[in-house]
C-alpha cells in the first residue's frame, strides 16, 4: 500500500489563502475516496469533487497541524459494499467558516492503493491518515465539521449544566481517606460492612469462608512463586504474543537526506514471512512500538515508518517529524491479504529526506495478531522459563557441569585433577630435589649446623678487648689476673718508668715481658711528659 503522489489542489491552495487574508477556520468535512485511476503525467493540483468518479465519503474524525503541514485522519469503512472497493484517489473536502462551500482541498494518488474487502457480515474498518504540506507564509487554522462530531467544549457545558464535575473538582471535594478503585488501598484499621460485598454481581467470600471451604476438600495452598512464573509465560506466549524477535534491543537508524532510506530492524518469528502470518493467524495485525530522533543541528523534518522490506511493504505506519513531534508511542492496526507473493520476512526503517543529523530509535517493538495492542513483551522463545532454570549456572549454591567449565577458552582446573606431588599449605611435604629463591639456593638445617648462632658469638667476644678503630687504643680498663697477660708468649710483668728510649728498648730486650713507660714518674696530680 503507498500512496506517494500527494497535492494540494488549486481549489485548495485558494482556499487557504482565503482563509489566511480572513483570518476563519478552515472546516474539514470528508475523506472521498474512488476507484478511478489517475493517468500518469496528470496535473493532480487541477483535481476536482467532478473526478472523484463512483465515490465514498466518510467523515473527518481529527485534523492535526506542525509545521505548515496538516494531517488529516477518517475512519473508512466496507458496510454495504458489495464488491471489493480500491481506494485509489483519496481526497481531503473541507470550506471555510461561514461558507458552505465545499471544495477538494488536496489529493493523494496510489501506486500500490488499499483495497476494502467487499461486505460480507464481518464489520472492516481502515484509518487512513491524509498529510499535506502548504505555504509557510499562511497562518491558517484548521478544524474538523463541528455537525458531525461533538466538541470537548460542547461536552463540558452539557456536563456542567447536569451538575457534573470534573475529575480534578472531584478529587478536591473527596476527602483524602477514602478508598478509591484504580489505587492502591491501605487499611490501617478494621472496616466492618453491614452488608456482604459484591463484585461483578457475585459475593466476594471472607476469609472464613474460604478457610472452611478449603477444611471440606483438603485443599493444599499453591506455590506462589510457580503460579506466578507459570502466568507470566502465559501472558507473554498465549494472549499477545510477540512476532518478532530481538526486540529487547533498541533498534536506531542515522538520516542520509535522501528519499526511500532503508535499513533492517526485525525479523518475524521462526523464519516465517508475511504470507506465512496470514496463513496461520488470519487478516487483521497491529504493530506497536515507542520511538524518538534526536538531531544535533535541530533540524528535525522528514518522515519515517515501519515496513515490510518486500510484499507487502508499507501499511500506513507514516509519522512526520517535526520540532514539535519528536517521539512518542505508535499504534498502527493493518491486514494483510491472502497472496503467496508477501514474502517479506522482516521490518524495516522507511525513511524519506531526514537529515545527516537526526539518529531515530525505535524500541519496545511488538507484532501481534488482531486489532488491539497490548504491553510489549518479547517472544516466548527468548523467555527463560522455570524449567531452564536448572541449566543455568547460580552466584549462589552448588552448580553441577556436565562438562569441564572453561575461561577465555581454557578449561578450569577440577580438584580431583590435581597433581599428587604438589606442596600444599598446612602439611609436611619432602622435597627430593634443591629448593631456590630467586635462582640461590634454600639452606638446610644440616646446612647450618656447622655455624654458630648469634648468642653463641656474644658469649664468646666477652672475653676479648674491643679497641676503638678510629684510634687504635683500648677506650675502657681492663683487669687481668695476674699470669693471664701475655705478649709473644711471654706473661705480662711489671710496669717500669725510665729516663729515655734507649734505657727503654735495652729493657725491654732483656725483660721482654715487662713493660716500659718514658719519661719522669708522674705525681700523683701529674701525666708522663
């Protein structure tokens, strides 16, 4: 489905400005649609109502304006039609305030149109979505038909004039200890109600009465922590499920400014392709996802969307972006038809003339059948489930391998692989060969046994004179025992004085053990000269 030829037409481009140098509204009326095929080449800005051949109309539902491009939305449907209807000529009416002139304000061509299924009982509905750019010169404020469609502002008065309130009046007169549904509740004392209580037209039971319900048929409680496991995986495989896969990850695509940008974001499910999903889960999908664009230059423009890259392609996924548009959360509800040619497997961004300098993201991106989105989750197949617990290894715990663990590829070391003839701490181990430190031999204890220990030095240098290195004399008396002094083998005598050197080497020849000072005898207040 692409409808890639769109216009504003000259009716159209009258009007705005009409609407501009007036300063009224610009009314949109209605979507008209006809099967007619536009030949190539044609003026489309010529279009008028006159060419809408065999057409439908539909009433406008919202109108959007950002950035001197305005958004148009409808509701189309297939009741009453008796035959498969193309919508290729889609055309946006509308007239300004105050005249009831209606015109075709802009046109968009399909080159691949959408096709409403023909009525058969089943209700079909399609939203298709109109986006025009005009001149940016023009203030003009758009507006959808007030006759089809009832305002907030007619809501409210007709609310006010029944005695209604708004949530916000109605939160200041509620007192802040009441119990509100939609919250959560806490009950800091008893409640006692005169009255059984009922939800959904049936009593909610006490607990006395599921206590002796329970006495009766000797109900054992449920795990808890398995009920709840067991819920989450059939909340994420049997209602809702996830066809694609991957979508955990973020996926992001950076603007080349071109037209028909394009780049993969995710796969369906199981290798299947689009014709694959019709066959198995029928007609009607939804495509649900967040996303954002940042731009460093803020330059934000362009458009992007989700597709099928191949048959089917495009369904409609557009968003335009804008300074004021620059994420949100997007909701697009398509069919697909039962053709073998849809063999499109995967996703993909579409994007056209988004700058060099916007990075777009798309994330919590969910694929589900029927019409209605619902919270993302992944597919069930990447869901660990409880009985993939047990092959998973635990921080806490014994974990039991079935085969050698490894690290950076190298297999760990198991206990029972150790060598035997390794030392361990904590028990005597024989060495038969050298022990070293730093490349030097360890000494033994039958290494040591020749030397003496430090004690055993200090008893021994007791009995020696220490003299002073610096002066070579002996800096403390000593006392010896007579006979115990020797010189050259010969005992100590006595101390002489003489007169001179000479008469004190004579001596000394003779009596060798005797020692000779020179000099006069000192006094006992006097020293030797």
């Amino acid at each position: 489905m692409q409808y890639n030829s769109k216009s504003l037409t000259r009716d159209g481009a009258t009007i705005f400005a009409q609407a501009d140098a007036t300063k009224k509204a610009l009314i949109v009326d209605k979507l008209v649609v006809s099967e007619r095929v536009i030949p190539e080449g044609t003026d489309i800005s010529t279009l008028s109502l006159n060419d809408f051949t065999n057409a439908k109309q539909f009433d406008a539902n919202n109108v959007s304006q950002s950035n001197n491009t305005f958004t148009v939305t409808s509701v189309v449907s297939n009741e009453g039609l008796t035959k498969d209807f193309s919508l290729s000529m889609i055309g946006v009416m509308g007239h300004i305030d105050g005249d009831t002139t209606q015109k075709i304000l802009a046109v968009a061509l399909g080159i691949d149109p959408f096709v409403l299924p023909a009525d058969q009982g089943t209700p079909f509905r399609f939203l298709p979505s109109v986006s025009i750019g005009y001149s940016a010169s023009q203030n003009v404020e758009l507006q959808v038909n007030d006759d089809v469609y009832i305002t907030q502002k007619d809501i409210d008065s007709i609310l006010a004039s029944k005695g209604y309130v708004t949530q916000e009046k109605l939160d200041e007169l509620l007192p802040d200890d009441i119990a509100r549904t939609g919250a959560d509740n806490k009950f800091t004392g008893a409640n006692s109600f005169e009255k059984p209580i009922t939800m959904q037209g049936k009593t909610v039971a006490t607990t006395a009465d599921v206590n002796a319900k329970q006495d009766k048929i000797g109900y054992t409680p449920a795990d808890d922590s398995k009920v709840s496991t067991l819920q989450t995986q059939v909340n994420n495989s049997a209602v809702g499920t996830n066809l694609l896969l991957g979508t955990a990850t973020p996926a992001s695509i950076t603007g080349n400014a071109s037209g028909n940008q394009v780049a993969r974001t995710y796969d369906l499910v199981g290798g299947m392709n689009a014709y694959n999903l019709y066959q198995k889960y029928g007609s009607w999908f939804t495509l649900s996802y967040d996303w954002s664009v940042t731009d460093t230059a803020s330059a934000y423009t362009g458009d992007m969307q989700q597709q099928f890259y191949g048959n089917p392609w495009g369904f409609g996924d557009i968003t335009t972006i804008s300074s004021s548009n620059t994420s949100g959360h997007k909701v697009t509800t398509f069919t697909l038809s039962n053709s073998s040619s849809n063999k499109a497997s995967f996703f993909d961004f579409h994007l056209n003339n988004v700058p060099t300098t916007s990075k777009i993201t798309v994330s919590n991106m969910k694929l589900e059948k029927g019409s209605v989105a619902t919270d993302w989750c992944p597919n069930p197949s990447e869901i660990l489930t409880e009985s993939d617990d047990s092959k998973v290894a635990h921080l806490s715990g014994a974990n039991n391998f079935d085969t050698v663990p490894t690290v950076k590829n190298n297999p760990l070391l198991l206990a029972s692989s150790l060598p035997s003839d390794l030392a361990r701490k904590g028990q005597d181990a024989n060495f038969t060969g050298k022990l070293q430190k730093s490349g030097v031999d360890v000494a033994t204890a039958a290494d040591l046994s020749s030397y003496i220990t430090k004690d055993q030095l200090t008893a021994i240098l007791k009995d020696y004179i220490k003299v002073d290195p610096n002066t070579g004399f002996v800096n403390k008396k000593v006392n010896f025992h007579y006979g115990d002094a020797m010189i050259e083998g010969h005992t100590l005598g006595w101390t002489e004085w003489v007169y001179d050197e000479a008469t004190a080497k004579a001596q000394t020849a003779l009596y060798p053990a005797n020692i000779y000072l020179v000099g006069d005898k000192p006094s006992t207040t006097g020293g030797a000269s």
